[in-house]
C-alpha cells in the first residue's frame, strides 16, 4: 500500500469530455455513442414538431457546463442528415429509450422529398449589433450551402461587392491606408479575387469587405436584418428546401454582450412563424441576466418553444465520466494494489453507497471508479457543479486541473492524502472550499444559499 494516492492515479491534464464538431468530423462514429437520455428525446421531440410545422417557432438548448449539450445537439445535427438505414441502426441500439413512433416521425420529415439544410456555428462573444448578428447568420447558411452544392450561397453578396466595387466613384473612396488591410491590393485587384476566390479565401476577403462597411458606415453594403431575411427567404425559395435548421452553440455570450439591443434578434427568430427557417441556439443559464417582468425578455421567449429544452446529465453518465478523468496508474503492479485498497475503502461505505447506487442507478464498478472521493461528495459534485456560470469550476475541472494550493482539488487532494489517513475520503468538505469559497463569484445566486453544515451533516450521519 502506498503513502499517497497520487501513487495510484496518472491524470491526463488533457483529457476533457467535451464533444464539438471537429470531434465529430475527425471520429464519425462518436455520434452514435451519445446516449439518448431523457431530455435528449425532448429535444427530439421538439425538433420533430417544429420541423414538421406543429409549432411554427425556433428552439432554445439549456443546460449546465459538462452536461453534454454539444453532444446532444450534434448527434440530432446528425440524425437530421444521415440516412435511413444509419438513423435505424441508432434507434435499435437505444430501443429501450427511442420509440419506434419517434423514428417514423423523423423519416417522415426527412423523406418529405425536399432538402433540409443543417447549419451549425460555435461561439457568440465577437457579436455587437445586429451587423454582426445578420453577417455570421448569412455566412454560416452559405458556407452549408455551398457544402450540400445549394444555389444562392456566397454569390449573392459576392456579386453584390464586385457591382458595388466598380463604381467609378469608389476608386477615390478606397485611398491608400483603406487599401492596406487587404495587402495593398488596388481596386481592380480586389474586385478579380472576388471573382476567382472559393472557399476559405473567399470568406476571409468578404469578412473583410463586411468589416470595412461597417467601421466606415458603408449602408449600402451592410448586412441588416431586413435584407438578412430576404435572403433566407430567397435561398428557401430558390432550393426548395424543406427547411433550414441554424444550430448555434455557445450562444450565451451573445445575450450578456447585446441585453438591451434585441429586436434584430427577434425580427430573425421570428421568421420561423412564416418560413421553416429555425434557430436552435444553444446556452447555460442566461434567464438572470433579464430583470423579472422584462418585456423584451418575455418576447424572445414567446417566439421559442416552451418550456426550453433543458438538457442535463443524468447522474449514472457523471459517475461514469468522472470514473473515467480520474485515470489510474498503468503500471500493472500499481492497479492491482490499488483496486485491493479501493475494495478495502469501498467496503467502509456501505449505507452511503447503497443510497447512491439507487439514486444514481449505478452498479458498484462505476461507484467504486470514483474512489477516494466519497459516494455522497461524487453526486453532490454532479449537482454543485452545474450551478455554475463558467466551466472554471465545472465537475471536471475539480478533477484534472492541478494548481496546488491555488486551486485545492481532487489532484491536490491525492497528492497530500493517502488511504491510511484518519479520513481517507475527499468529502464534501473540500467541494465546498473548491466551488463556494474560492468560486462563488461563478456561482448562480440562488446556489449561494446552500448551507453547508446541511450538506455535511448528510455525509456523515451516511459514511
């Protein structure tokens, strides 16, 4: 038996259980392992009614850091755009959660024999006004048009400039210092890679131009929310497409960077009451950053499907993750002394571990995969964890992040505890240091009223 725990554990400081799109690209049977829990077949759900024009609004993801929101919105992302026989080997796999009747519901949308365009885009914190809001709407519908070989995508805008750009009249407009940020290139230049460009050159040189017209209030060549619509509209025409589905993930920052300047928004998430255009946006908690009875609010909401889809791990799929973060040593010699002790230490917390096991509906290898942290500590982390603004003191960073004294986490724990100590648990204790008094500027207000004596009064009376 060793001294300390940090003897039995190799921490990957890498390792983050977080799924995005590149993940997905880069591994294209992960989506198939999202496991559909409840709210994920809600959402399901709610995509079918919306897209097959039961309920003619857009739908908002909620959900807490590490609760596997990108996962869930990718892999719908997924059954949206795969074909029959993929979507069926997915039902089967998860028969016991997904009804036969919901997948009939999604083949019928999906052999309705016209296109459904998915878009998908990460990331909200460079959007000021409604200029910037309108330019990556319509840049991500392009890019996702020209991808599936749909009309209408760059060209429209393409065309636009290269009309503008031949005034004789702009020649005097673009001096010399305008000409710098695109190389020194003149305006005859400028206007053939407009012509020639494709691809990732193309948007890079149109994010130029759009950035130009907006900081010299160029109103012609600004993508407003108006001219926004009439282009989605067009492009829906022009394709015939069955719909279009905009999932935007990390949609949080948006909201805390434009509170008070929302109406383009809701001019675009209302486009969904008379053209099958919907926005799927993806964010954490963002309900506190309105005042009670705020009008604007009420109207953002009302244009989104109620109540918000709101996705959360279930408690069976933390335990697992967090099994898996906390990696074991892989000398051969280490693991086998480690999992005689771990027997050892699982077996003195026997009423704690029964209660969990029924409330998480774990079996004892997942439970004991998160040893030295205590059963009761393990679920609380789940809960405490969510409650959270930032991924700064997410259930994962408690884990693997290895500070020290800065940061007194699971790692600090195992470097200075052992199994052979008066208490050889990481109890609720050390969560508490962790998220209340070193993160509560990250904590959700009313998390901020948990008694802590209430929690470890709890783990004690059970250890």
């Amino acid at each position: 038996m060793f001294d300390k725990y940090r003897d039995y554990f190799d921490i990957d400081p890498e390792y983050f259980p977080q799924v995005n799109k590149e993940l997905i690209e880069e591994n294209p049977e992960l989506w198939k392992k999202f496991y559909p829990h409840e709210t994920f077949v809600k959402m399901l759900k709610d995509i079918i009614s919306i897209l097959s024009r039961k309920q003619k609004v857009s739908l908002w993801v909620e959900g807490a850091y590490g609760t596997g929101k990108s996962h869930a919105v990718l892999t719908m992302k997924k059954l949206l755009e795969v074909s029959e026989e993929e979507t069926r080997e997915y039902f089967d796999r998860f028969s016991n959660i997904l009804s036969n009747d919901l997948f009939n519901s999604l083949q019928q949308i999906k052999n309705s024999g016209k296109k459904l365009l998915t878009v998908h885009r990460y990331g909200s914190s460079n959007i000021n006004g409604d200029a910037d809001l309108c330019f990556l709407i319509q840049k991500s519908i392009a890019q996702a048009l020209e991808e599936n070989g749909l009309k209408g995508g760059d060209n429209v805008l393409r065309n636009k400039w290269i009309e503008y750009l031949q005034q004789d009249w702009v020649k005097h407009f673009f001096t010399e210092e305008r000409l710098e940020r695109f190389g020194g290139d003149d305006i005859s230049q400028i206007i053939e890679n407009l012509q020639e460009f494709e691809g990732d050159a193309l948007q890079s040189l149109m994010s130029q131009l759009m950035d130009l017209a907006k900081q010299e209030r160029l109103p012609d060549l600004q993508m407003t929310t108006d001219n926004l619509i009439a282009w989605i509209e067009e492009i829906i025409k022009i394709n015939d497409l069955k719909a279009i589905a905009f999932i935007w993930d990390e949609f949080t920052e948006f909201f805390k960077n434009n509170a008070r300047h929302l109406t383009g928004f809701q001019q675009i998430v209302d486009l969904s009451s008379r053209m099958p255009f919907y926005m799927i946006i993806v964010t954490h908690n963002v309900t506190h950053i309105f005042p009670e009875g705020d009008k604007d609010w009420k109207k953002i909401m009302d244009r989104f499907i109620n109540p918000i889809c709101n996705i959360e791990l279930p408690e069976n799929m933390a335990f697992k993750l967090m099994g898996q973060a906390m990696q074991e040593s892989r000398d051969e010699e280490v693991r086998e002394d480690w999992h005689d002790t771990r027997d050892s230490l699982y077996e003195r917390t026997h009423e704690s571990r029964v209660l969990v096991k029924k409330k998480a509906n774990i079996d004892d290898t997942t439970l004991k995969s998160i040893l030295p942290i205590h059963p009761y500590a393990a679920l609380l982390l789940k809960y405490i964890s969510s409650a959270f603004d930032s991924n700064q003191r997410s259930m994962f960073d408690f884990i693997k992040n290895d500070r020290g004294d800065e940061i007194q986490g699971f790692q600090y724990f195992i470097d200075h505890n052992g199994p052979d100590d008066d208490n050889p648990y990481l109890t609720v204790d050390m969560l508490w240091d962790f998220f209340y008094e070193k993160g509560k500027e990250f904590l959700s207000h009313d998390i901020r009223t948990v008694s802590y004596t209430h929690l470890r009064a709890h783990e004690t009376k059970a250890n």
